[in-house]
C-alpha cells in the first residue's frame, strides 16, 4: 500500500509539472515557468519567477522584461512598477524564506514571439546573490495564415545541398578558403509572414551553421539550417615551363549515358510550364539558369545534347536498325530535367497540349484515390505514366491523372478516344490506404467488363468447365441412384420366385395301397 501511495504521489506530481512549461533557467538559483508553452492571440499567460539563492530572502530587486509588442502586462501578485513599455519592476519585501515566488500575468495581444527574462539580485541578512533566467513562448492568431514555408532559399557563395525545396529545413553548403563571406537570400511564401536570418556572413574555416527563421502571420514559426563548409587553404599554385593550358571551359555541362550535354545559361527563347519564371542558380561552381514554380516545389534545368564523349566511330549509327542511341534531345533544343537528391539528372516526364503543360505527380503521402479507382499504366505522348481507371459505365476510354500545372496540383481526366485532357475537380483524394479492396463497390458484371479480351475467354472457359464437371457429377449420382433401385427390384423378384411356402406342398397318390403296417417312409409309386 505504502508503494502504490508513493507511485500515486508520483504521477500526481508529474500531471502538475507536464501543465507548467518548465524553461531551464539560464542562473542555477532562479527559474521561469510558463503557464503554457504557447498562447492564442487573445489568451492569458502566467509567468512565475522562482528565486532560490540558498539563504533566507528578505527583499529582493529585479525587472522582468517582455515583448510589447506580442504580450501586454496585465497583474502580479507583488508590487511593481511597470512602463508598460516591456519592462516590470520589482523591490519587494520578502517573508524570510528560502524559496520566492511571483506570479506575472499577460495578455498576448499580437502574434509572433517574445523572450521573458527575470534578472536582479536577492538580499539576506548579511548576503546576497544575484539571478538571471529568461525563456521565448510563442503567440499565434488562428485567423491568421498559418504558412511559415520559404519561398526560396540560395546563397551568394557555394550552393545547396540538396537543392531547395519547401518540406525540407536542413541543408549543407561547401565553399573554397579564398571565400571569407557568404549571405542567405531567404523570401516567405506568404507575404505576410517574417523572415530572420542568424549566425554570421562572415566564414571561418570549417563549420559555419547559418539558421533562418519564418514566422507565419499567426506566429506558427518554422525554421530552417544551413551549414556552410569553408574549406581548408587551397594548394598552392606550381609554376613550371610547360605549355601554358588551355583555358578552362566555363560551360557548365554533364554527361549522361555517354552523351554531353550542356546546362543552360539563357532560357529567353525556351518555353516554360505554365507558372513556371527563370531563376539563376549554380552547378559545380557555375551560374545556371533553371525554371521554377512559385513555391519551389519544381526546379527544372535545361539541357541540350552537345557530343558524345567517346570516339564518333565507337558510336552507334542513329540511323541503324540494330544500334541503340541515348535518349537525348535534338542538338538545337533544350529539354527539362529534374537534379535528383544523389547528384544525377533525370528526365521530366510532362504531357502538353497545344501552349499547357502538365507534370504527372505521384499521390501525396496519407492519402489514396477511392476504391472505385485502380492504377493502370498510361502511355500519351511516348511517354508512360501512371494513371487510374474506373470501370463505371460509359467510362471505359477515360484515364484520370494527378497532375502540377499553374503552380497547383490537381486531378485530370484524360480522354483516350479524342486525346484531350481536361481538369477533373470533383475527384477528392481519400485519407488512408483504400487499396485493401479496390473492387468492394463494383458488381460482378462490372468486374468482367473491366477485363482484358483474353481473360475473358479465360474466365468463360473456366465457367464453361465448372459447369460441366457440376453436370457430369449430377449424372453420375443419378446414374448410381437409378442402378441401385434397379438392383433391389431384382432382389426383390428373386424372393418372390422362391417363397419359403414351397417347402410346404406334399404330394399323395391315394390309387396307392395302404399298408397301416408298413412304415411310411418305405413305399413304391407304380
């Protein structure tokens, strides 16, 4: 029992703490608790300031200092003097113990983020110490966006790694020794939404780590870490009397499947996605222009095939039945390609129609199409996607896509018959994996409609069996019922023909004499 008060007494203590937001506290004899770890635009918070100097505390003199501008001062449980203009403070007069509490009450009247710092000194009898403890709580506004995403993100030295894109907060940089600075150009996707960029521009050899902060319109605060490598000293330079070589090739360029090609530097004369604009980026240390959509979710480098890299003898002829050639763009024109995580590029799958176009896109995570719609794979325009089918009535040459197109993702409905493609709102992504029965909501004469010709025949073949073997047994139960009625009326006759009243006829000739003397088992027929 005694165990079981203790474990109680326990948990108990633990409810209490887990509704306080403990904020270690920056001195080892004070300590600010929040009343919540972050408040609503509107909503009340309660800042208590612990004092704990070792000794017994008969005054004390400290501020505690605010955000105006995020959080109002509203009571205290002492006597204060506050401006009003974030600063309270505090000369009390103390009751002689060890510990000391005071209690701050606020009103967050802003969104954003404010840091609450209680600093002073504890007086004893014949000591004192002084204390420090400060700590950030956040205030949001649910009326407000709630988007802290970065638009975009680059650096004036060195480049990304990986590339940028929304979802993801950790990147890495490297940058040569000769490289004694380096900014972060850092833009919100809402803008109303704040953008703050700490750690210095100034690099020191090794390990630099740069943080952007995004602070949505309701204060929902996302941040983002780069960490920018400056090289050790480069190698010197060796001078000899060789020939001098050439100059270097400043064309960015790559090779892919034994074919280089080159990245382009002016996309003034290509054709862009609908909501995609030119951006220039680097590749391996030189400026590249690419196209990207408004929220970065796609940047797209353009690349155009310069010449093989191996002898032009070596090369399949393109014009042979039998040689097989690089997937590559005509020499004149660039193609799109997306930089994929491990350094490579891969080609951009895209439909268009007439001056639009379309990126297929996979199905965003948690979420599936509902179960009336199956994957199948769709080739348009030589290029092979997947798609999804239904197999309503009337629906059979209609394939639906889920596509980007004009800086949103959406479904679309794709008319194989007249190779049209039209958008499609009413088709809702589904919450969870409906792939467990696809066909549940589907009749049997929908399912066999849904089938190749082949398997048709194959399905009605196998119909055709089953019924015949289900005939086959139904005759040979009534076969083998009919002999075995056959065989007991047989049986039955047989017993008829020899009646157990056969034994019984005696046969007398009365012409015969009698003999009363002769034994009657002795006797003559004439």
């Amino acid at each position: 029992m005694k165990q079981l008060k203790t474990v109680i007494s326990f948990l108990f203590a633990a409810v209490i703490f887990a509704a306080m937001a403990v904020v270690p506290a920056s001195a080892a004899n004070s300590s600010l608790y929040f009343s919540s770890s972050s408040v609503e635009v509107g909503g009340s918070l309660t800042v208590s300031v612990t004092i704990k100097p070792g000794f017994a505390i008969y005054s004390t003199d400290f501020s505690v200092t605010y955000n105006a501008d995020v959080l109002q001062y509203k009571s205290s449980d002492c006597t204060v003097n506050a401006s009003g203009a974030g600063v309270i403070k505090v000369a009390q007069g103390e009751n002689g113990g060890t510990s000391i509490t005071h209690q701050f009450t606020f009103t967050a009247k802003s969104a954003g983020s404010s840091t609450i710092s209680a600093s002073g000194a504890a007086y004893g009898e014949d000591e004192d110490v002084s204390f420090g403890s400060s700590a950030s709580i956040t205030v949001k506004d649910v009326s407000k966006s709630d988007n802290a995403n970065l638009k975009s993100l680059s650096l004036s030295a060195g480049s990304l790694s990986p590339s940028f894109s929304v979802p993801r907060t950790t990147y890495t940089a490297s940058v040569p020794n000769s490289c004694e600075e380096c900014k972060v150009y850092a833009t919100a996707a809402d803008r109303d939404a704040k953008v703050s960029v700490s750690g210095n521009s100034a690099l020191s050899v090794g390990k630099n780590i740069r943080t952007i902060t995004v602070t949505a319109a309701n204060g929902n605060q996302k941040i983002y870490t780069i960490t920018i490598t400056r090289r050790a000293e480069d190698p010197e330079e060796t001078t000899s009397d060789a020939a001098p070589e050439e100059p270097e090739n400043n064309t960015p360029s790559v090779t892919l499947n034994g074919v280089t090609y080159t990245l382009a530097t002016d996309l003034t004369d290509v054709h862009l996605p609908s909501g995609f604009l030119s951006a220039e980026v680097e590749y391996n240390g030189l400026p590249v222009v690419v196209a990207q959509d408004q929220d970065h979710l796609y940047t797209l480098y353009y690349l155009k095939a310069a010449s093989h890299t191996d002898d032009a003898d070596s090369q399949p002829d393109a014009s042979s039945e039998t040689g097989e050639t690089a997937d590559e763009p005509p020499v004149d024109d660039y193609a799109p390609y997306l930089l994929t995580e491990d350094g490579s590029f891969e080609k951009l799958l895209y439909l268009s129609f007439e001056t639009r176009d379309y990126i297929p896109a996979p199905l965003p995570q948690a979420y599936s199409m509902p179960s009336q719609y199956y994957p199948v794979s769709l080739t348009v325009q030589g290029q092979t996607f997947t798609a999804y089918a239904t197999n309503s009535d009337g629906e059979r040459d209609f394939y639906y896509l889920y596509c980007f197109h004009n800086n949103a993702y959406g479904f679309y409905r794709y008319d194989a018959k007249e190779e049209t493609l039209q958008r499609f709102p009413s088709l809702t992504l589904m919450q969870g994996d409906s792939s467990e029965n696809i066909y549940a909501d589907m009749s049997f004469w929908a399912r066999f409609r849904s089938l190749a010709d082949n398997a048709k025949r194959v399905v009605l073949g196998l119909l055709v069996l089953c019924l015949a073997v289900i005939v086959l047994i139904v005759w040979a139960i009534v076969r083998a019922v009919a002999i075995r009625k056959r065989a007991n009326l047989e049986q039955e006759n047989l017993g008829d023909l020899f009646d157990d009243k056969f034994d019984d006829i005696l046969i007398e000739d009365e012409t015969a004499p009698t003999d009363e003397n002769n034994d009657s088992d002795n006797f003559f027929l004439e």
